[in-house]
C-alpha cells in the first residue's frame, strides 16, 4: 500500500523547515534561552522512553537521547520539538549517535541542523500508519524519508528499524530507532511484481520434410 495516500498531512512539511530556517542563530542574534545543558542521567541499557510532557522534554529527562538533545539544542530546534503540535520525531539514541560522531557534525551548524530535520515529519504518524505501507514521506529537511511496514512485526524508516514506536507526548510521537537514518538509502517503490504467466503456447507443428525433386530421366 503506498504511504502516500495516508499521510496527505505531511505535504505542510515547509512550516517546519521555514521555522528552522527563521531560528537559525545569527551573528548579532542572542541565543534564545535553553533548559540547563546538563545531561540526564543514562537509562538503563534497553529502558523503555517513557511520555514526559511535549517532544523535547521526554527526550531530555530520559538519559537515552542526551547527544540527540545536544545537537537539536546547538541548532535552536529544541524550541521546534517543544512548541510546535503535531510532529513525529524518529530518535537515535547515544548508542547510536554516539559523542564521536556529534563532535564531527558540530563544525557546520547549518548541515547539522538540515541532517536533524530529516528526523522529523510535520504530521502525526503513529505504526498503524506504517504498518502494511510501504513509501516516501516528506521530512523536515525537504527530503523524503521511506517508511516500510510490509514485513510482519517490523517497521522501519530508510535504513533504520524502528525499536520502539508510538511514545505518544502532548505535541507530537517519538519513535525510537537502532541507526542513524540516511536519506535515500531505500527505494521508494517496492520492486514489481513479477507478471503472472499466461497460458502455454501451443507446441509448433513439426515440419514437413521437404519433397524429393523428381530425377529427369537422361
């Protein structure tokens, strides 16, 4: 089934990448005040996120997600996560996105910030969405990500498989992911289906010999 015809709502995914644009910090612009840095306290290894208030919150008090948080506060996009209703937010935790790589995104602010909203879809799109579908949706990042439930008992998005699906906060859905999401690494259209083969073709008659040409008598 494809995705599209479920998710007409996420065709306004411009509201969400013209609010990043507009929060981009500039050379003369005082940073907007953030909630303390200070990471939450790791959650136990396989913890279940648990709903804590709007997107960015739960992300922030649960210790799984702290360089996620990091890296959605360096590109103002934390008060995006907090403010704005009806989003779905697919989040790699540190396991994932790990320190190292976070460190190696944060010299470019602005790619790291378009990277982010590829995360992030304008529209509620809860796994009785994804389930049964296979297509693209359109990201934050004006991008697509493909989302594929065609496989019983595994949803996934691009290249990642979704661990934990619908954390259902007050602004919007949380699903947890096992990889950092790479846009266009999975087709946006299944493979078709093989053509059903028609009726067998009548074996070919045998050909006649040829005739001997009469001999002419001498």
């Amino acid at each position: 089934m494809p995705i599209h015809r479920l998710l007409t709502a996420a065709a306004a995914v411009s509201l969400i990448a013209g609010a990043a644009v507009a929060q981009t910090p500039g050379a003369a612009q005082t940073p907007p005040a953030t909630a303390p840095a200070t990471p939450a306290t790791p959650a136990a290894p396989g913890a279940k996120l648990v709903p804590n208030g709007d997107l960015i919150t739960t992300l922030r008090l649960s210790g799984q997600f702290n360089n996620f948080v990091k890296a959605l506060d360096a590109t103002n996009l934390s008060a995006l996560l907090k403010s704005s209703p009806g989003l779905t937010v697919f989040a790699p935790p540190d396991s994932v996105f790990t320190q190292d790589k976070l460190n190696s995104m944060m010299g470019d602010k602005t790619a790291l910030q378009k990277w982010l909203l590829h995360y992030i879809i304008n529209a509620k799109i809860d796994s009785s969405k994804i389930k049964g579908a296979h297509g693209p949706v359109p990201s934050g990042a004006g991008d697509q990500i493909v989302v594929d439930g065609t496989t019983d008992g595994v949803l996934k998005a691009d290249n990642a498989t979704i661990t934990q699906a619908d954390v259902m906060t007050s602004n919007g859905i949380i699903h947890v992911v096992d990889a950092l999401m790479i846009a266009g690494s999975v087709p946006a259209k299944l493979p078709d289906e093989a053509p059903e083969a028609g009726p067998a073709a009548e074996p070919a008659p045998a050909a006649e010999p040829p005739k001997a040409s009469p001999h002419k008598k001498k």
